[in-house]
C-alpha cells in the first residue's frame, strides 16, 4: 500500500474491508478527499469508486453526504457497509416515518459519519440545514454524469445539484462517473462548480472481459450458447423492447433456465421480487431493457449478453461494466443487428417528439448510436476500440480477450472484390432498394419484386449465388457499420453509396471483412477461476454463502465476493489469522463467518489431501485491477525481468498466474526492448513462432498455435509477438 495516507485510513479499510492494497488512483482520490479539494473521479464500472468516499468519510470529522440516482443503488451500499460493521444511513422517499427519526438520530448523534441522499432530498430545505447541523464537510456525487444532458443517463433531478454550493457553502465536492468523454467531464465540472477539482481519470481497459460480437440470427439460441458456457453463473441478457423482455424470459424459462425480467413496465412490486430473486442467488439471469437496467446489480456477474444493439458506447461500458466488477474473468457478448440500430432510431424519434426533446439533443443521441453501430461492425481489436473510444492508447498487440484477438473471426478472403460486387449491385439497382432486395438480386433469387422490375437480367444479378442469405447479410452490414455503404432513415431504408464506395469500387481502397471461424463452438479461453484455485471447495464455499445469506437474508455478495471465495479456493487457509489475510476479509467479516468457512475448509482439504495455508495474493483478483500507472505486481514483474530472472522464477516471486505474467513480459517487452528474448523462450521455439507470424500475420494467436500444431502454448506466442512488434518498432 502507499505510504502517502495516513495510517489510520489505511488501518480502517484494512480492518473494515479487508483490503491491504489500493488501486492507485483510490489512493490519490482519497488523498483529495481528506485534503478537502473538489475532485472528479473517473473510473470505469467496477474500478472501486465507492471507497474512496466511503473510507475517507470514517477518519475525516464530520459528515459525508453521498448522492446517488437509485434508492436501490443506496440501499445495497447502507447493506453492504453494514456487513463490514460501518454504520450508514439513508434519506430517501421510502423510507417509514419510524425509519426517517431513527436516521435522523444517527446523523444527529454523530453516530453515522455516512449519509446516502437522493438528490430531491438533499435540496429540500430542512434536509439540508440538518445535515449542515450534523457537520456536513463533503459530498459525494455518485454517477455524476447524469447531470449532463451530453451523458447517456441524463436524470431532470440531477440539475437540481447545480444548487448544492449555496447549500453547503464550505464543503468539498467529489464526482464520480464512470463516463470520461470530455464533453461530460466539463460538463459535470461546470454544473457542480467544482472548485479547482483534482481530475483523476483511470484505465478504462477491464482486462478480465472478454468481448466478442455476433451478427444477430436466431437470437435464443444464441443466448443459450451462452448461458450452456456459464452454468450456475449469473449474467444479465439485455433486450430493446420491453415485450422482448417478456418473450426472452419466458423462452429460457421454459429451456429450465433460472430467469427473471426486469423492466419499467412491471409493477414495483414484481420489479423488486426479480431484483431480489438476482440478488439472493435464486435466480441466475436477468433479463432487462436497455432503457432500464440500472437498479440490479451483483458484484460475481460472470456474463452480460446484449440481445439488442446498445445505445452508444458509453451506454456499452456501463452495462458490460456489470461483469466482472470482482475482477475474475467474465464474458460480454453483443448480437448485432442494423434492424435493431433502426428499430431504436425509431424508438429515439418517438419519444423525442412526445418529450420535445431539442432536435440537437435526438441528433447527438442519433450519432452515439452510429457509433456504437460501427463499433459492432468494425474488425479492430474489441478491447483497443474500447479504450480508443474513451481517448486513451492501448499497447498491447492482441489482447487475448476479444473475438477478434482470440481468432473467433478470421478474415474474408478478397474481401474488397466481395465488397465491391455488393456495392456495384447497390449502383445497379441505382440506390433505390433496401438490404433484402439487394441479397436477392445478388443472390439471383427469384421474387416478384425481381421480375417485376426487371433486376433478373442486370449484370450483378446472381453473382453471388453460392452464398448463403444470412452471411451476405453481414457483410452487407459490415460495410454499413464501416461507412463503406449507408443505409437511410425512415420506415423503409434504402442502401446507398458513399464517398467510401466509390473508393472501393475505383479499386484506391481496399476493405476487410470479417466472417466467425466456428460459429457457436467458440469457447472463452479463460476459465473463471484463477488457474489454481480448487474449483470444487469454490462451489462447496458458494453453498455455503448460500445457506448464510437465506439465514440473514442477505445478497450472498455482501458475506463475501466470489473473488475473495477463490482466493480461499486458492490459499485454503485453516487459522483466523491466515483467512484474514485474504482481500476481502475484515474484522466483521472473520468474527461472523470465519469459523463456518475455516470448517468447511479444513475439511474440505483434508479429505481431498490438498494443501494449506498457502501465501495470499496482495488483491484477490485474477488479472491486474484497473490502473493508469504501473500496478506494484508490475513494476515487480519488470524489475525482474530487467534483471533476467527466468519466467518460473518470477512466478515463484510474484505468486501471478502464468497468464497475467505473460502479459507483463509482452508489455515489458514492448516498452523495454530487449535484445534478445531466448532465456524466456527457447531460439527454436521463437524462430517456429516468427515462422509462423510471417505468414499469419501478428494479429491473431490462435492461427499460430494451430499452425504450430498447438505444440507451443499462448503464453510463448505472446511474447515472441511482443518481441517481434518491438523489433519493427525500432
Ligand atoms: P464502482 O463503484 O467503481 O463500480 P465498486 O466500488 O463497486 O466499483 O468496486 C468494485 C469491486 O472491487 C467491489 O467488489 C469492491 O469490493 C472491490 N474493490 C474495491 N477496491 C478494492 C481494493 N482496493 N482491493 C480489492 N478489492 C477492491
Ligand atoms: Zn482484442
């Protein structure tokens, strides 16, 4: 941990959360925060923003007030803080008269250092002369983007805020967002009037996702490929239209999936029973409205599916932001469709009109979509087109974690010639035709709207006759989604060309296409546990969790995370003090479940002969925590490489998994440069590797370790690529 905070900060969060190391912008916002400095916190979902409002709030005097937009949202963070034996309150409207005065006491008495008040509240006069009374020194505004009318979550009771320096004249104003356009970020800056804030803005790379887009075409049984790779996992399945909600839930009900719908149509009552049926662990997958997600949440959410098209990038972060927050592998799948890009183009314009929405305002939200739109049709590394999108470089070469990096997809071979015998059709049928009608001509089909025309004897028609329907759709989509073609508005769109079309079609430019290698036996590369974590004691351990959170009825989250249940998978520890030492384990937490997990351990072990009280990690996470600067594992990692230590040795040091060292050497190889890279992999072994890359290109690794005859394991092509990139960088 760094040294810069004071001790009895990092005391407090060690014994309360049980965490011994901070991410290291959590550091430098919780250093602005007892420094008393407006700050903005820029982190992606899952990054742990809400430490570093709630920690301060317990060593800095005073009250902390923290606005957040759900009273869901608020309830889950005065449960959670509860279980690690912090005390918080809530304002909000439904709370009990009886519950209000016992609130109300608390913050009077000092007893609580943490209030969670929803906006209205905060600005209603006798609010916040009480929480002025009680000492009110600093407010945090959690989703702050949802001020800004350019974020995709904009919310008419946020405005309101823009008020909170007349209120709370002398205290310090945090934002947190997981939003980082820059538009936002002043935005938010503006409304607030931020006094000279601290901006810190984090990584927005989430490593442990793994991102893969599928063109749309039997929608449920796409969903349950899914679902048959994360059996007893829980995920969220996102659909456009609340009668898609329905229809989603009731087809994977009656395949015997665990599922709840969720969205704005459904009475309180049924919302709150799905969302307590997801967060209890009795069911295992929500279905939800993209216009509705927020409320539901699960820190070991293993999958996040959209069925439908998101409705722009940012809107994509957030919701795949769900999977994954405890840093142990997950998967986000999107099946793509331009039908549904229209479909929700439609659905803007309607309740622009009906909400006399600015035309400005439906024109940005109309681009966000475009945007997103060409994300999914793109052929670039998913995790690069991410993090490129959110103004930030991404270094590595492949990332091992997209469709494309991980050789889902593979290139169309001549794919400019394909290109250009679908785009000369579009100029044949002279720009008047939609999608369909062009595949058939292309297809030679023979339809009425064919022969009437007269589009049977055109030159393009039947050129591409052995293909099937669904795959030229994609391409055809492809193009659009690159701006290679464009596709008009309205209830009947039309194809037409582009400047980028005459391009193709003059042969000045050439265009890439991408096709699935396997279709629907693509299988995620990482297992959800960490490589030597006992996946057996780890679901003995969640069954466990189980029966304690029905007893205290409970989210099983709150008892422990799933990362801190593999970590005991893992170290298997038999002592108090040992279990202590895991991420996630404060004092609270070891005096109500330590002895009933150290049972079940000790036994477990002992059965199966496995060994004990193993050395925990510093932070119970498979993959490096998100982070602008070097992480300390990384910095250790590179130190030893620069010293030459072989890979087992830094292993052995580092206590990493072979997959996250790899990725280390491949980034020190990149950055340092090394002369030669044989003491980590063999001559023999790199030259095969180079062999291979020459032909193949670098783009992928699974065609090299086919080519190799899967003889030379990922981890080695990893870094041979990284060497061979260093090289042409020079
Ligand atoms: P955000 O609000 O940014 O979406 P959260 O605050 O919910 O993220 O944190 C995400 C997860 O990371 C939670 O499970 C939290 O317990 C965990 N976490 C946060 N900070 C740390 C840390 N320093 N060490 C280990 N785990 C952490
Ligand atoms: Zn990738």
């Amino acid at each position: 941990m760094r040294s810069e905070l004071p001790q009895e900060l990092l005391s407090a969060i060690a014994r309360h959360w049980g965490f011994r190391e901070l991410r290291p912008l959590q550091t430098d916002a919780m250093r602005a925060a007892l420094a008393g400095r407006d700050s903005l916190v820029v982190l992606p979902t899952g990054g742990g923003k809400s430490l570093c409002y709630q920690a301060p709030a317990l060593v800095r005097g005073g009250l902390t007030v923290v606005v957040s937009p759900l009273i869901a949202l608020m309830k889950d963070q005065v449960d959670g803080l509860a279980r690690n034996g912090i005390a918080a309150v809530r304002l909000d409207s439904s709370l009990t008269t009886d519950q209000w005065n016992t609130a109300i006491a608390a913050i009077r008495s000092g007893e609580t250092r943490l209030a969670f008040v929803s906006p209205e509240r905060l600005v209603n006069t006798a609010t916040h002369q009480l929480l002025l009374a009680a000492g009110a020194n600093a407010i945090a505004i959690d989703e702050a983007h949802c001020i800004s009318h350019w974020g995709h979550d904009f919310r008419p009771e946020y405005r309101m805020l823009a008020r909170l320096r007349e209120f709370f004249p002398g205290a310090a104003v945090h934002a947190f967002t997981a939003t980082a356009t820059e538009q936002v970020r002043t935005d938010i800056a503006a409304q607030l009037n931020l006094y000279d804030p601290e901006i810190l803005v984090g990584n927005f790379d989430r490593p442990n996702l793994t991102y893969r887009v599928l063109p749309q075409t039997d929608v449920i049984s796409q969903i349950r490929d899914v679902l048959d790779r994360h059996r007893n996992e829980a995920g969220i399945v996102y659909c456009l239209r609340r009668a898609d909600v329905d229809a989603t839930t009731d087809a994977l009900r009656r395949a015997n999936y665990k599922a709840v719908p969720y969205h704005a149509g459904m009475s309180t009552e049924d919302r709150k029973r799905s969302h307590d049926a997801f967060s209890d662990e009795s069911a295992d997958i929500v279905v939800a409205t993209i216009a509705f997600g927020m409320g539901i949440d699960r820190s070991n959410v293993r999958f996040v599916i959209h069925a439908c098209v998101p409705q722009s990038i940012e809107h994509y972060q957030q919701e795949t932001g769900r999977a994954g927050r405890d840093g142990l592998p997950s998967e986000c799948v999107l099946m793509f469709s331009l039908a549904d890009v229209m479909a929700l183009k439609r659905i803007k314009e309607k309740s622009a009109t009906e909400a006399n929405v600015p035309p400005e305002q439906l024109q940005a939200t109309k681009q966000q979509l475009e945007i997103m739109a060409r994300y999914a049709s793109g052929a670039v590394c998913r995790h690069r087109a991410l993090v490129n999108h959110f103004g930030q470089n991404y270094d590595k070469p492949n990332c091992g974690a997209c469709d494309i990096c991980l050789g889902d997809t593979e290139d169309v071979p001549e794919a400019t010639l394909l290109a250009q015998k679908i785009l000369s059709c579009v100029a044949r049928v002279k720009e008047g035709f939609g999608a369909n009608h062009v595949i058939d001509v292309l297809r030679g089909a023979s339809t009425e709207a064919i022969r009437s025309r007269g589009h049977d004897s055109l030159s393009t028609y039947g050129l591409l006759r052995t293909m099937e329907k669904p795959e030229l759709r994609d391409y055809v989509f492809q193009l659009v989604g690159q701006g290679a073609l464009s596709q008009s508005e309205g209830q009947y769109p039309v194809l037409q060309l582009t400047p980028t079309s005459w391009a193709i079609m003059k042969g000045q430019q050439t265009v890439k296409l991408i096709q699935r290698a396997t279709p629907s036996t693509a299988r995620p590369e990482k297992g959800t546990l960490p490589a030597d974590s006992d996946p057996e004691l780890f679901e003995v351990l969640r069954q466990l969790r189980r029966q304690n959170a029905i007893r205290l009825s409970v989210p099983p989250y709150q008892i422990f995370t799933d990362a801190t249940l593999a970590e005991f998978a893992r170290v298997r520890p038999t002592t108090p003090d040992r279990m202590r030492l895991v991420s996630g384990v404060g004092d609270v937490k070891l005096r109500d479940f330590g002895d009933a997990f150290l049972k079940t351990i000790a036994n477990f072990a002992r059965e199966r002969g496995l060994a004990t009280d193993l050395n925990p990690s510093r932070e119970a996470r498979s993959s490096s925590p998100p982070s602008a600067k070097i992480s300390a594992a990384k910095q250790m990692s590179f130190a030893l490489f620069r010293d030459g230590a072989a890979i087992e040795d830094v292993l052995h040091r580092t206590k990493l998994t072979r997959a996250t060292l790899a990725d280390h050497l491949a980034e020190f190889i990149l950055r340092d440069k090394p002369e030669s890279i044989f003491h980590w992999v063999p001559e023999a072994v790199c030259e095969r590797v180079a062999a291979a890359a020459e032909q193949l290109g670098t783009g992928r690794l699974k065609p090299i370790f086919l080519a190799l005859n899967e003889e030379v394991d990922y981890e080695s092509i990893r870094i041979v690529i990284a060497f061979l990139e260093s090289r042409k960088a020079l």
